[in-house]
C-alpha cells in the first residue's frame, strides 16, 4: 500500500525564502543596520513568545490580531509578538539601572532590533501574516531632538538603499487629541471617543474624507454637522509645511493641547534642517494618524511615491505611556519600524533590488578527477583557511562542461580547474567569471593568489 503524501502548501501570509530572493533581502537588511549602528542604535533580540496579556493589555484593539499559543502546561495565554515595540516596553521595565552594580538599562538608551513579528490579518499585496520588522527606538528623554533623529535615521536609511522619491510624512497626536474640544466632545466622553476618532481618520487614504466623516456622524463619536465642518477645515488645509502649521494654530487657537502638538511639530522641522534633511522630502500631513493607540506625540509615515500601492514602509512615532502599563510610570520613547518585506516587495517593482545570487559561495572547486577527492579537500582547506567561502563541486557528471556550467549557473566568482593535464604540472587554472581572466598558477602560490 502507497503511503499517503502530504500537501506541500504554505499557509496562506507566510513566505519561503529560496537563496536568490534571502540574499538580495540579507543585503538591504545589513544596508539598513549600517546606517541604524550609524547614529549608535545598539542590537538587542527579545522572545518570539510573549504572554497575551503583555502584548494586548487589558483593552486593545490589538488583540483581534494576535496569534495565540496554546501550551501543554502553560497558565498563561501565550502569543506571539506583533511588533517590537511592546517587547521593548516590557524589558524597559523589567531592566532598570541600578547605580550601585551599575546593572540594567541606563537612560536615555538607544535601541535597535531586527526580527520576525506575526499578525493574523487577511493577507495581501506586499502584506503578510509573518514578517521582518527592523526597528529602532530612543527611550529616556522627551527631547523633540529625538523625534528628529528617528526621522532623519527613516530619510538617510531609505537613501542608502537607493530610494529618491519618497515623502516622510508627520503629524501630532497631540493635535489630533484637540480635535475633541475642537468639534465640542463631552468631557467624560473624551478618552473613548479620541481613540475612535484616530481609528477612523486612520481610513483617510482608502476611503477619502467624505466616507470618513459619514463613518464619524454615525459611528459613537456621533458627529454633529458643525464639527463635520471643522474637521473637513483641518483635513484639508493647504500650502507648505511652514503655512500649514500656521493655518492649524488659527484652527485650533487657544486649545492649549493641540498648541502644544503644533509647537513639537514646529521644533522637529527646525531640527531637521539642521541635519541637512531636504524639505521636499519631509511632509506635515494632519490626516496621519496612525492605528495603534500607544502613541501620545508626533507620528511619522514614509510613502514611495512611485509605489504608493504599498502605503506605508516606514512608520513610528511617540510613545511616552507604553512602559507606565508594567511600572505605573511614565517613560518617555520614540521608534519608528520598518516593514523589511513589505519594502523589499516594493523595491523589487522599483527594479532597485537585484536578486543575481543563488549561493554565498565565492570560489567554486570543479571535482574533474573523482579519484582525487582528497587533492581537493586539500585546496578547499586552504582557501576556507583564507576567509574565502569555498565549495567543491559535487555534481555526479565530471565532465568539465557539466561542472563549468553548474559553476556559472550558482554565480560564484572564481572556478578552480584541477584536471589531469594541471595535476601533472602542479598547476591549478583560476577562471575568475566576472572579468573572464583564466590564469594558470603553481598550486603552492594558490594562497598567495587569493590573499
């Protein structure tokens, strides 16, 4: 009786990684580290398992998006992460310095992580269930100097990866948290209604104002047509970043919160010309908002504009509350994240990533005498020796042509042809691929050669 195969199918959100497409992604994510380490965020990795009630709180939107784990013995729900930012807040709290062992996390601290996060969502375009993220975040200080570097670190990583048209676009909760008093929310009403009114404004890009604003009248937020009026007014205002933010004080004249998040906006954009950012990239955008509801100051969103199908590839903002949730205090933080597959997907449409390798080898050893495997061995030892990543070939046809093109067709840099005719002479051929030079060397000098 046959035994019964079983389905090679993937789920549906996750990805296979062949070596072509694994090392031209290995490559934009070292390219994004360079510059991370740059302006000295230090690596740390944290659990992929975390308890449910770490990531979700005890009231969150989150939480419908959250993979949970079921452990043999577990009394807690497990999850898995669905970003790095919870992950950090939990060991911002768990880590604080102590001066006398001068152990822990000693403030302000800057932090970078690149890893797998999970979401159970519909998957998509350019959206996945599991995916990278790379993060970077500043925790221990309120300083709007911060803000500026996350997004002057969002500008320079994106430019190191080739990319020229790009906007980064800014905002302010703070300004959104005036919008309350703006279209006169009940009090007692605010901290509910604030959250909805973020959730919807969240839907500007897909849906357009006029949808937003039906979603606001007849959601809870209840939106009378005088305040419809007014948010319409804020959406749309117009001009350059230093008009818009002169057009929004009128607006919001006298709402001492929303003066404070246009005030932080203001200090960011005099910074960031400091640090030599250009204005044509950086765009205050009063309709950012942002989905999750741990940020408390300005946010930050980067679309590609020649691939604006992707939506957001480079996101963040301030989060001043997030550690209060384990400690009861509050601990001022900054990041942005990098969505690494949703970007490379995109940069591949934008034929900015090449996927020409298919092996990290770079010196490849054609086996054209069987019985001389130990010959081989030999040279393959000496180059391993030297730093160089060697491999001998192992195809079953001998034939030079055979190995020639299985060779070529790995993309390795360099062949070593040892056949009959150059184990007599005590020679080895070098074929470098690349430049099609052959030279013929002593095999004593092989290591000379290469060095």
């Amino acid at each position: 009786m046959a035994k019964k195969t079983i389905n090679s199918e993937r789920p549906g959100g996750f990805k296979d990684f062949l070596p072509a497409e694994y090392l031209a992604r290995e490559e934009m994510m070292n390219k994004l580290e360079k510059v991370f380490r740059l302006f000295g965020f230090n690596p740390i990795e944290t659990p992929k398992v975390e308890f449910l009630k770490t990531l979700s709180g005890e009231e969150s939107d989150t939480g419908k998006n959250i993979f949970h784990i079921k452990g043999k013995d577990d009394n807690e729900v497990l999850a898995l992460p669905f970003d790095h930012t919870v992950p950090l807040a939990r060991i911002l709290a768990s880590n604080p310095y102590n001066p006398k062992s001068k152990t822990g996390i000693k403030l302000p601290w800057k932090r970078m992580v690149k890893g797998v996060v999970f979401r159970g969502e519909t998957p998509q375009s350019g959206r996945y269930r599991q995916f990278y993220q790379m993060d970077a975040d500043i925790a221990g200080t309120s300083s709007m100097l911060a803000d500026a570097e996350i997004i002057n670190l969002m500008y320079k990583s994106l430019k190191e990866l080739g990319l020229k048209n790009f906007i980064i676009k800014i905002n302010n909760r703070k300004i959104l948290n005036g919008l309350t008093k703006l279209i006169k929310i009940k009090s007692g009403e605010k901290d509910n209604t604030t959250k909805e009114i973020f959730r919807i404004l969240d839907k500007l890009d897909k849906i357009g104002i006029e949808k937003v604003l039906k979603e606001l009248k007849s959601s809870s937020v209840g939106l009378s047509s005088k305040g419809a009026l007014k948010i319409k007014e804020y959406i749309n205002l117009k001009g350059d970043n230093k008009n818009l933010l002169k057009e929004c004080k009128k607006i919001f004249k006298d709402i001492k919160i929303a003066e404070e998040g246009i005030g932080e906006l203001e200090e960011i954009l005099n910074y960031l010309k400091e640090m030599k950012v250009p204005e044509n990239n950086i765009q205050i955008d009063f309709s950012i908002a942002r989905g999750l509801d741990y940020y408390t100051g300005p946010v930050m969103e980067t679309s590609l504009l020649d691939a604006p199908e992707f939506g957001s590839i480079f996101s963040g903002g301030r989060y001043n509350n997030l550690v209060s949730r384990f400690t009861g205090k509050e601990l001022p933080a900054v990041g942005a994240s990098i969505g690494v597959d949703r970007l490379f997907t995109a940069l591949e449409q934008l034929n900015i990533i090449k996927k020409d390798k298919n092996t990290v080898t770079e010196t490849m050893i054609l086996r054209l005498m069987p019985d001389k495997n130990k010959e081989y061995i030999k040279i393959a030892n000496e180059l391993r020796e030297l730093g160089l990543n060697t491999e001998i070939s192992f195809l079953e046809d001998t034939t030079f042509k055979s190995q020639f093109n299985y060779a070529l067709n790995q993309g390795v840099k360099y062949v070593i042809i040892y056949g009959e005719e150059e184990f007599k002479k005590s020679v080895v051929q070098i074929k470098n691929l690349e430049t099609r030079k052959q030279e013929e060397i002593k095999i004593k000098n092989l290591g000379n050669y290469f060095k």
